[in-house]
C-alpha cells in the first residue's frame, strides 16, 4: 500500500496552489445576460417563432386580481412559486408566423423604455435571423401599450417601415375616440386612452381594420374574445391538420387566471364578459387538445389547456431541440 508521508502531502498543497494561480483555470467572468428569447416550432407548411420581449416585475398592486382580495392572491403567487414575494412578474411574448413567402408579426410588444427587462423584440428578432423590414404584416390583437408600443422605435419611427399594420376595428373604435376618452374615469383607463391615443397619433389612415371570424392574414383566422377590450382579438394559425390558438390576453399570469378563470384581473374592461370569453375560450381549447400560445404564458409561452376542477391548467409543451 502506498504510504502517505508529510512531504508528500506538502508537494501535492503545492502543485494545487500553483494550478489554483494558473491564468488557464482561472474563473471565467459572469455574463450578467440572458440567452436570446425565441423557440421555434411548426404549425403544418408554416413555421412559427416565439419571440420574448421580456417580462416585467413589480409589486403586486392593490386589486391587481380586482375581485380576489391582495391577500388572496399574494397567498396564491406563492404558492405556485411566483417569486419574490410581494411582487408579481409578467411576461410579453409576440409570435412570428413564417408562411415560407411572408412574414407575419402578431402584437409588437412594450417598445423602447427604461426598464430593460423589457421591449426586447427587436433585440429577439435580430438574434432569430430576421430584421424588421422583413416583416410584411403586423397583426395586432388589441389595443393596449404592451400590445402597440412596439409598432415604433425608440426615436418615434415605425418599427417596422415595410409591413401593412391590422387593427381590430372594434378596439380602434373604442380607443381612438374622443367621447369614450372624455367619459374615462381617472386612473388606469384615462391613462390608457391618453396613452393609446398618443402612440397611434401617425397612424390615423395608414392602418387596415379587420373583423372577426375572418382569414385576416395567410393562415390567420381572427376569433372574437371581447372582454379584456372591446375588441380584443385571439387567432387560429392552421395549416393543414395543424392548428394552434393565439390566446393574446384571454388570461394574464396563468397561475391565477387560467387556475381561476372567475378571477378578474385589473386590466379587463369589461371583467364579467372577459370571465365568460375565458370559459368559452378555453373549454373549446381542451375539448380539441390544441396548442395555445399565450401572450402573458412564462417563455417560450407554449403548451396545452386541460381543465382542472372549476379551473383549467397549462401543460407546456416539451422544449425540442429541432423544429
């Protein structure tokens, strides 16, 4: 048996010292960033590309679940692990639709701001293989800033300067005008309108509007679930056999809205019409065991709906390393 003697020990402390000083091994420096956001999949002859733009965190505000009291839902965040706690994190994904001959863009994102945990699109998109003048058609789902803000750069230019841009005609009817803004109660509407009016301002005119249950785009069917707006607006993609649903905001975080859709949040419009459209919404999902995409699902935002008790629940799709 080899003997371990005093020098031995001694020589073997000092090669490891002298290796531990080894510019070679030294450590390597934190990146601080994240990887690029984006996952694709296919939807028949059509290929789809999940792109993150980001997700922001902030307290919880009071009623944020408007019907539900803070304690509730501060109770119900951690118990699905929404930490830290106290606060509340949101994701934003928009959906790009390759149809092998155009470029379809649904919902565009916060845009350029301060926080750089968000309006990471373009960021994305870059890293996905496409640039902005690819784009043909920009879809949007309805007319909220996370929704719109993207649709220009941070120096007030259109983000995407080559692509004809679709807007729900009721959500633009709502929004845009001045009546319904002037009879907005103060707080998050009145912001909203003022918001909303501001960032569409250049765009009177150079916008199609689009209705419901209609091929809006190739591929693209518009579906009607009113309730979060007046207007707003989810999607069949189909190909083939192949169809996914575009949920846009039908629920917000799904740990409350999908676990308990007679949940409010306080975004909604129209709360109790929201509640009914996320019934429907979502028992036409499950019964068809299709894939849904949501806007504010965790990255990459993928998977199925299958009813729970009084509820439903999200069943992400198995990250693949192909498309």
């Amino acid at each position: 048996m080899t003997e371990i003697t005093r020098r031995a020990m001694l020589a073997g402390t000092a090669a490891l010292a002298a290796l531990a000083a080894s510019p070679a091994l030294a450590a390597a420096p934190q990146s601080g960033q994240q990887a690029p956001g984006f996952y694709r999949y296919k939807v028949g002859d059509l290929e789809l590309t999940q792109l993150s733009d980001g997700a922001g965190t902030f307290p919880m505000p009071d009623h944020f679940v408007a019907n539900v009291s803070n304690e509730t839902a501060i109770a119900e965040a951690a118990k699905a692990y929404l930490a830290p706690a106290g606060k509340i994190t949101v994701p934003f994904n928009p959906v790009l639709i390759n149809t092998g001959s155009k470029l379809i863009l649904i919902d565009t994102g916060n845009g350029a701001g301060p926080n750089p945990a968000v309006g990471r699109l373009l960021t994305n998109l870059a890293a996905a293989g496409y640039s902005p003048q690819q784009i043909d058609t920009v879809v949007i789902s309805h007319l909220h800033p996370d929704h719109i803000n993207g649709l220009h750069t941070k120096d007030g230019k259109l983000a995407f300067p080559n692509a004809e841009v679709l807007m729900p005609q009721a959500d633009w009817a709502f929004w845009m005008s001045e009546e319904n803004a002037a009879k907005a109660k103060e707080g998050m509407t009145k912001n909203y309108f003022t918001t909303i009016q501001k960032a569409l301002a250049d765009m009177k005119g150079h916008v199609a509007m689009y209705g419901w249950d209609k091929e809006i785009a190739p591929g693209v069917t518009s579906i009607n679930t009113a309730g979060h707006t007046p207007g707003h607006t989810s999607f069949a993609v189909s190909s083939g056999k192949d169809k996914v649903f575009v949920q846009s905001d039908v629920t917000n975080i799904p740990a409350f809205f999908l676990r308990h859709p007679d949940w409010h949040v306080m975004f909604d419009n129209d709360p109790a019409l929201a509640q009914k459209t996320r019934h429907r919404f979502y028992d036409m999902a499950a019964s068809e065991k299709a894939i849904v995409v949501g806007y504010h699902f965790p990255f990459p935002a993928v998977g199925h709906v299958e009813k729970d008790g009084a509820g439903y629940r999200l069943v992400p799709v198995s990250w693949s390393g192909v498309v």
